[in-house]
C-alpha cells in the first residue's frame, strides 16, 4: 500500500545527494518533519511497510527510525507505533554561523522541570479549525455587520481610559450584562461585582490554581476530562488526582483525602457528554461543603442543548461560597475572541480581581463595550439561537451517516448538546493510529484514549461537527467510515 509518507520520502530520497541510502533516507525524513511536511503527532508508516513501499531493508528504515527518536524527531507508544513528537528539537542552526561570528550561537536554552513536563503532555493540536475538529464553532457565521457597528458606535465617544489597563476585573458594561444573561439563562446568582473578565478559561484556572492553592495541594480532575484543565493545574505545581466519570458525571469515591478543588464539567462533561444527575450534585455539593473543597464549575458549552430543557448551572444550587463557576465566548462567539470569565464567591471577588491585575493586567477595553452592548441589544441571545439550530441540524446528520455507515452501537453518548460527539471503537481498534491515519487524509479527529490520565481507557474518535453543514457531513464522513471498516475487518 503506497502512503503519504512514503511518497514524500521516496521523492527526496531521488532528488539527494549522492550518499548512502540510510542517510539519504534519514535525512528525507528529518528535512520533511523539520519543514512540517510530516506534521507533529502523525504516525509514520511500520518500518516493515515503508521498507517494502521504498524497496530498502528493514534495518535501513529501523536505523533511521531510531536516529530521528534519538535526536528527539520521534517517539515510540507501546503498541501504537512511532510517531512524530509534538515538540521538535531546534533546527541546526550551525549554516547561520558566519552571521553570529563575533557571537557563537548558543546551545539550545534548557527548560524548567516544570516546563519540561508541560510540553511532554502538552494537548492543543496543531489544527483548530476544520471537519471534525473537536471544540471549534462555526466562526464563519459570527455576525460581523452587526458586530462592526456597535463597535463603530462606541469608537465615536469612547472614554480615553478604555484605551488603558483595564480596571480590576473588566468593565461594569460587560459584568452587568452577562449577570442579567446568567440569571436568566444559566441560573446562576449572582450580582454584576461578582464577575472577573478573563482572557480565556486556562487564565481563569491558572489565577485560581496560583492564589488558592499551594504547591503539592490535591485537585480532583474528571477521568477521561479535558487536557487543559491538567496543563493549567499541574504547572502550577497541584497533585492532579483522576476521578472516574459515568453517566452521572462524576463519581464519589467513599473514602478520599478531601482535594483543595474539584475541577468539574457538569452541564456536559469533557469530552463523554455525560450529564451531573442531580442527586449527583446535591452530594457533591454536600460533600465539598463538608470538606472544605471548592468546586470549580466550567460550563464551557451549555448554550448548545438540542430539543431539551436547559441544565440549569451548579453554581445555583449552592447557598454557600462552595462553586466557582467559569463562562467563556469560545464556543458561542469564537475562540480568537479571548473573553471569557468567572463568577466569584463574594469573599473572594474583591481579592481575585486585585490578583487577577497585578498577574496578567486586564485589557481589550473596546472589545468589552462592543461584547456588553452586543449582548444588551440581544444580538447575543438570537446568535446563539441561529447556531443551536444548525448544530442541532450537523449532529443529526452525522449521527445519520454514523449509523447508516456502522450502526448505532457506534454513536458513544448522544447527549443531544455541545459541538461534539465520540464515535465508540472497539478497544482492539487503536484510536491514536487511526486518528494519526486520518490526519493524514486532512481529516482531523482527536483519539478518545489521550483524554484518560490512568491506564484504563475508552477507545474512540471524538468528533467535533460544529464547522461541517449537514449537507456535506455524509461525504465529509465517507475517510473516517473507510478507515474505520478497514480496522475492523483487520481484527
Ligand atoms: C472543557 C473545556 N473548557 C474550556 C475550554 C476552552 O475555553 P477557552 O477558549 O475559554 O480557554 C475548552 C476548549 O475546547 C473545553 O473543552
């Protein structure tokens, strides 16, 4: 079978130096990776398979296989295959030399342990756009007219200190309207001096994690959960400690050294869409209250629900201080928009907008006058509307395709919300090869099993549909329904 990367290769190898084939093969694969021609995270072909599509011997692809690892080019997973790291060594500046002379170049620039770590598990993908990229909404349908004329608008008579830092915690416009959108929409209680504007939902967590806890303290992550939640807190050096999720959300264990946070998707957990039932919630609430532990709510999706009541948010159901609750305009508006926000405890609220100044400065001034009057008009309500009705539209369809092309036993959790759904596998099926396989065929997916910290993992491919149109899901789906019959038909 021939392959992408065997095809690149092959044409490099023609067009080299003479030299011998090993290296002109190692070198073939190191300039294509360092050139992104092979992205981080594919999997290359099985050295038995790229040594017959070359005609070379086994020990020649072994041998370069083995340098590239060991120069930091690729990794092996046990079982998986090898693929190219995320995180590439620095290209060879040594042709640059003559214009440094009088300043050798340095050796490249060693990390922190702590950064060190984060890059070994880091989760953003290189791609975040496309079908069937998880976590990303349709951008191309943000009402643009709209929004350049409020912003118009305020641009005319802007106050100069909106052109400054901005003050602690955001702009009273922006707090009052989303307090009114939160009461209404999500239940949540609160009052507008209670909101903190934030630059995303990892500045938000990295500000908890830095002025609530300490190095070493505990802190409950859902298993499988969301990457960025580990990234955030265990570079603020936590003690990440996975709790199971079923189909109530998130599950108590009886006994349990009780966590400084808890760290929670309730409305639609990340990434299996399960719901917090809500004796769930009572006893979780409970038991924080109990223990002293404070639950941070991400309710990062919930505006998209199809066909079914709203899940009214945690935070209102707690008459104490015991819930953070976190909100961001990713999914609803677009992720490159960077606001996002939190609504505090009071006794924390005045504390954490002073840190929250002191840490990153707040900015985006005309950015937040635009968003509050955006919301006040109701352009926000009736956009969100639009999109719940062609996402609801995206998740039939592909729901359709899934079980007309593999059967319903294949749909994961059709939890009717969000802007993803996961395609289950059979364990014997390798979810990271198979993802790294349609990548490869531009079609990008994210493997279920990397979700999951522990040894136990749920095979699939998390599948986000937001940015396909229903009426190109069947054949925007047809590489994914090949590629996973051909695996099947393997086993
Ligand atoms: C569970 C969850 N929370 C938060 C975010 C990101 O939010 P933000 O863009 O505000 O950082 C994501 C992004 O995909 C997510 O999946």
């Amino acid at each position: 079978m021939r392959t992408l990367v065997g095809d690149l290769v092959a044409y490099r190898i023609e067009q080299a130096m003479p030299g011998t084939l090993g290296k002109r093969l190692y070198d073939a694969l190191q300039q294509a990776i360092q050139e992104g021609m092979i992205s981080p995270g594919t999997r290359l072909p099985a050295s038995r398979d790229l040594a017959a599509e070359l005609a070379v011997s086994r020990n020649t692809v072994l041998a370069a296989y083995e340098q590239l690892q060991s120069e930091g080019y690729l990794k092996t997973r046990a079982g998986s295959g090898t693929f190219v790291n995320n995180v590439l060594p620095e290209r060879d500046m040594s042709g640059a030399s003559e214009t440094c002379n009088d300043h050798p170049c340095p050796a490249q620039i060693t990390l922190s342990q702590r950064g060190e770590q984060l890059l070994s598990r880091a989760g953003a993908s290189q791609r975040q756009w496309g079908a069937f990229m998880p976590g990303v909404p349709d951008v191309r349908h943000f009402p643009h007219h709209t929004w350049s004329k409020i912003a118009r608008r305020i641009n005319v008579r802007l106050p100069v200190e909106i052109l400054s830092y901005s003050q602690h915690g955001g702009y009273a416009p922006l707090q009052t309207a989303l307090a009114e959108y939160l009461r209404v929409s999500r239940s949540v209680k609160c009052r507008a001096e209670q909101i903190l504007i934030t630059s995303g939902t990892h500045q938000s967590l990295d500000l908890l994690a830095k002025m609530l806890c300490d190095h070493g303290d505990r802190v409950w992550v859902e298993e499988p959960g969301y990457w960025g939640h580990r990234s955030v807190l265990e570079v603020n050096g936590l003690r990440i400690v996975p709790v199971p999720v079923d189909d109530e959300g998130l599950t108590l264990p009886p006994e349990a050294t009780p966590p400084r946070l808890i760290c929670i998707t309730p409305s639609h957990q990340y990434p299996t869409g399960a719901v917090m039932s809500l004796n769930r919630r009572k006893a979780l609430l409970d038991w924080a209250k109990k223990w002293g532990s404070l639950v941070i709510e991400d309710d990062y999706d919930s505006e998209f629900r199809y066909g079914e009541n709203p899940i009214p948010a945690l935070q209102g159901l707690s008459p104490d201080e015991s819930v953070i609750y976190l909100g961001t305009f990713s999914k609803t508006l677009y992720p490159g928009l960077r606001i996002s926000y939190m609504v505090l405890p009071p006794s924390l609220t005045e504390r954490l907008k002073i840190a929250h100044s002191e840490l990153y400065r707040g900015g985006y001034g005309l950015t937040q006058l635009t968003l509050a009057e955006f919301i006040r008009e109701g352009h926000y309500a009736a956009h969100i509307r639009r999109m719940r009705q062609l996402y609801s539209q995206r998740r039939a369809a592909l729901v359709n395709v899934i079980c007309h092309e593999l059967g319903a036993e294949f749909i994961g959790q059709d939890s009717h919300a969000g802007l993803h759904l996961i395609l289950a596998l059979p364990q014997a099926v390798d979810d990271i090869a198979l993802s790294a396989e349609l990548e490869q065929q531009g079609v990008w997916t994210r493997p279920l099993s990397v979700y999951y910290a522990g040894e136990a993992k749920r095979h699939g491919l998390i599948l986000g549909y937001a940015c396909v149109s229903a009426e190109a899901m069947a054949e925007t789906f047809m590489p994914v329904a090949r590629c996973v019959k051909s695996r099947l038909a393997g086993h």
